[in-house]
C-alpha cells in the first residue's frame, strides 16, 4: 500500500492545476476543491491505520535510496496529515459558506483556490519528507502560497502586513538553506536515515552548529519567542479563513520540523535547555501580549504564540512522556486554534473584533456563544478537555524530569493557563455577557451563512471529540513517542528501501 503515500502531495497539486484552468468557472474550481481536500483526508485516515505496523516509505522515481526523493508516512507524519487534512478541509467549507453569505461567490478571486490547494500540498510534502531538502522544498511551496493568501483583496493593510510575513519567511528560508549546505558540508547527505549513522561521526561543536542552525530557521517558523513579533501583526489582517489555518497549520509545521530534528538527527537533549529556556519565554511572554490585547484577533494570535511554549515544553525534556504529551498537544492545539479563529471570523460579522464595541451576543447569537464557549475554554485547560489532559501530560513528564529548570517551566506553564482562561474570560464577559456596548452602523453586520455555521461547528465537535477519544489518542502519541526515540524502524524502512 506504499502507493497511497505520495497522493497527499500529487492530489493537491494536480487539483491546483485544475482549479487555475478553471479560473472562469467558479462552481468548478469548489468541486474540484472539495473533492481533493476530501480525498486528501480519506488517504491520509488510511496512511493512519497502515502506519501501525510500520513506517510506509516510498522512493520517488525508483531511485535508490539515498539518491531520490524519499517519503516517508511513519506513525508522526500520518497523524499530522489526517490533522491538517480534517481542518483544512473545514476551512475550505467555511470560505466557500463565507463567499455565497456575501454574495460573491460567482465571482471569487481566482487565484484563492489554486494557492490553497498549493498550500495543501507543501504542508503535506514537509510532513513526509524523509531528507531535509525536501522539507525545504516542502516549506517553500506553502510559504509561496501563503504569500498570495495572506495578501488576499490588496488592501493598504493587508499588504502591509503581509511585508513583514514575507521578510521573516525568506529569512528563516535563507537560515534554513545555510543550515543544510552546512550539513551536506560535513557529512555529504541529506536523507535524514543515513543522516542519523553519518551525523555521530561528526566532531560535537559542528554537530552543535548545525543543529543550533537548524533549529534557528525552524524556531522563526513556529513563532518560538524572541522570533515571534511577526506573527501578531501578520496573521489578524487576512481574511477568517487564511487566518485560521495558518494558525492551525504553518506554526505547527515548525514544531512538527523540530520534533523530527530533535528525536531522529540529535537526540540527546544537547539543546535541551535551550528548548525549555524558550519553552517558558514563549509561555508567559506571549500570555502577557494576549491579556494586554483589546481585539480578540490579536489576542488570539498571542495565545497561539504563548501555547507554543507547552509544545517545546515537551519536546526539550526529551523522554518518552515529553514527546508524547508534546504530540497529543498538538493535535488538540490544530483544532482548537483553527476552530478559534473560525469563530473569530462568525464574531467579525456581528460587526467587530474589538471587546469594546461588542456585548450582548449570548443573547442575540446563542449559537455563536455555544461555539466560542467551548473552544475557547478547552484552550484554557479547563476539566475535563483535552487541553487540561494535554497540559497534565506535559506537567507530569516535567515533575518526572525532576530538574529544577522543569519545575520553572511547569510553573510558568501553570501561569499560563490561568491567565489563558481570564483572556477568554474577558472575551465572553465583555463580548457575550454584558449589554450591547454600541449599535453598528446599518450594513457594517453581516449575516453568516448555514456552511459557515456547520463547518465551524464540525471543528468544535471534533474539539469535543478529542476529549472523548483522549484515552486511545494518548496511547497512539506515546506509541509514536516510542517509535521517534528509537530511531531504528524509520531507519531500517527508509535505507531498505521502503520493503514493508
């Protein structure tokens, strides 16, 4: 069933070339894009399932393995396809509902489709690379297509914010770039199976050097504090939907780069307390902008910032239980962060993101207050969701840990959540409990159509659902944590060839 591996890279792509053909025929281009995203998710369910027996590795081209292209769909990278492929699939939904609600949608910009099914597939490329030119490869298709969808509609705004995306995303592309012609330099590949034998016989301060650049480029991509001030300026400016899945998506495609780094190419813990130093400046750091914020764009931007800390929480303490509450954080971190801005997107249309000019809405949208309600205090911790069983994985693997630099980081991880829940507190006092703070200009709301409200709502039901099947998702991420501190199954499948 090796075949199935490289079609969440194929499908997307040749959907893309589709829907740009069909620039003229708007209906089309939604079929089109329906039906891949669709297919998409149902291939990456199947990846899912195959991937318990083993890694599924298939050489592209039928060149010998470490020569070609390699893509690898080990028990991480189908997780993180079905992940990305669900709430991408919800998005596309919303942003079709979002276009008919404003009656544009015989004519939508011709270009959104295609780039989104071009993001599509370089999220999915970077997360079945097996060597680390293809990662680059991988982040460059999506950052290319981000570029357009972040600028959607050309205004003064947008493009400005969209300025500073682009300056960040080349440079963490150009730090990237030094950091493999530096690991090509000293060890002559870059298939990251063959890495793991050739990189041992490098003297340490080299080996220090191309991680510590490594992890450099990847830490701009995730939004890892101090190299973070771009992503609240750039994110809350797009259209909801261009928002919420980067906020879902292209941050987590960072951490999901260091996690692979971290456990298959220097395990160890030799940055380990670097990772944890920045686990909790991103935690608090972030938390502080986002209580500080009187948008709930923003605010959620800074959240998504701040919540990046409890995933290198998990990944910097290097055990089995680290990793693996690392992982299950980020699957329920996709979901609720993209249902977030989801709804964020439903509140706009009631007339505004700012928590001054709102009130009233638990009375005059009572769906929309159901939608906001639980996203939002599954994302505090709140008992018994899964961010509170994400958040005590994460606690317990630091107490176990037992250094006292965890037991800091546990403590500013406490901080955080606390303050995470007054933020969205603020949010439903301010937004929904009090009374309206002002009427809107007539026209300034705008209603939301029923795909909007039902695409949002799928999202929340799979927030919920997350708590439902916490028990067998956490046994599948300590499996998966299991596997990526080995090593030897992603080896011994990649350098045989991909023989299953």
């Amino acid at each position: 069933m090796t075949w199935l591996v490289p079609l969440p890279v194929v499908m997307p792509l040749l959907g893309a070339a589709v829907t740009l053909l069909m620039f003229r025929r708007p209906r089309v281009q939604r079929a089109v894009s329906i039906a891949v995203m669709t297919s998409t998710l149902a291939v990456a369910a199947a990846l899912l399932a195959l991937s318990s027996a083993g890694p599924l590795v298939v050489a592209v081209g039928g060149w010998p393995v470490p020569l070609g292209i390699v893509l690898v769909a080990d028990r991480l990278a189908a997780l993180m396809l079905v992940v990305s492929s669900g709430v991408t699939l919800c998005v596309l939904l919303y942003s079709i509902g979002q276009r008919a609600a404003d009656g544009d949608e015989a004519a939508p910009l011709a270009v959104y489709y295609p780039a989104y099914l071009i993001l599509t597939a370089g999220v999915t490329n970077a997360f079945l690379a097996g060597d680390l030119f293809n990662l680059y490869v991988g982040f460059e298709i999506l950052l290319a297509a981000s570029y357009v969808l972040i600028t959607l509609g050309g205004t003064e705004t947008r493009v400005r914010a969209g300025t500073t995306y682009v300056v960040v995303s080349l440079l963490s592309s150009v730090i990237f770039l030094i950091g493999i012609g530096l690991v090509y330099a000293a060890t002559g590949s870059l298939n990251m199976a063959q890495l793991v034998a050739r990189l041992d016989a490098v003297p340490d301060g080299v080996r220090l050097l191309l991680q510590s650049m490594l992890l450099l480029a990847f830490g701009i991509k995730a939004a890892v504090f101090p190299l973070s001030a771009w992503l609240p300026d750039s994110y809350p400016t797009a259209p909801a939907p261009v928002t919420a899945v980067f906020a879902g998506l292209l941050t987590k495609v960072g951490v999901y780069a260091i996690i692979r780094v971290e456990t298959l190419l220097f395990p160890g813990g030799r940055m380990a307390d670097v990772l944890m130093v920045a686990a909790l400046a991103t935690l608090v750091v972030g938390i502080l902008g986002a209580i500080a914020q009187s948008g709930i764009k923003r605010m959620l931007s800074f959240i998504l910032v701040s919540h990046i800390g409890y995933l290198l929480f998990g990944i910097g303490l290097s055990s089995r239980a680290g990793i693996a509450a690392a992982v299950f954080y980020t699957v329920h971190h996709i979901v609720i962060l993209t249902t977030l801005f989801l709804v964020a997107g439903l509140i706009e249309r009631q007339g505004s993101t700012a928590m001054e000019r709102l009130g009233g809405l638990a009375r005059t949208a009572p769906v929309l207050g159901l939608l906001f309600f639980l996203p939002a205090f599954n994302l505090a911790g709140i008992p018994p969701f899964s961010g509170f069983i994400g958040k005590l994985g994460l606690m317990s693997a630091g107490v176990n840990e037992g250094s006292p630099l965890a037991y800091v980081v546990i403590a500013g991880a406490l901080l955080t959540s606390l303050l995470t829940l007054y933020a969205v507190g603020r949010v439903w006092n301010l937004a929904f409990w009090r009374a309206p703070a002002c009427a809107f200009p007539e026209g300034q709301s705008r209603p939301s159509s029923r795909l909007m409200l039902a695409a949002t709502t799928a999202l929340v039901v799979a927030g919920v659902a997350l708590t439902l099947v916490a028990g067998p998702l956490y046994d599948f991420s300590d499996a998966t944590a299991a596997e990526l501190l080995a090593r030897a199954p992603y080896v011994h499948a990649v350098l045989s060839g991909g023989a299953q």
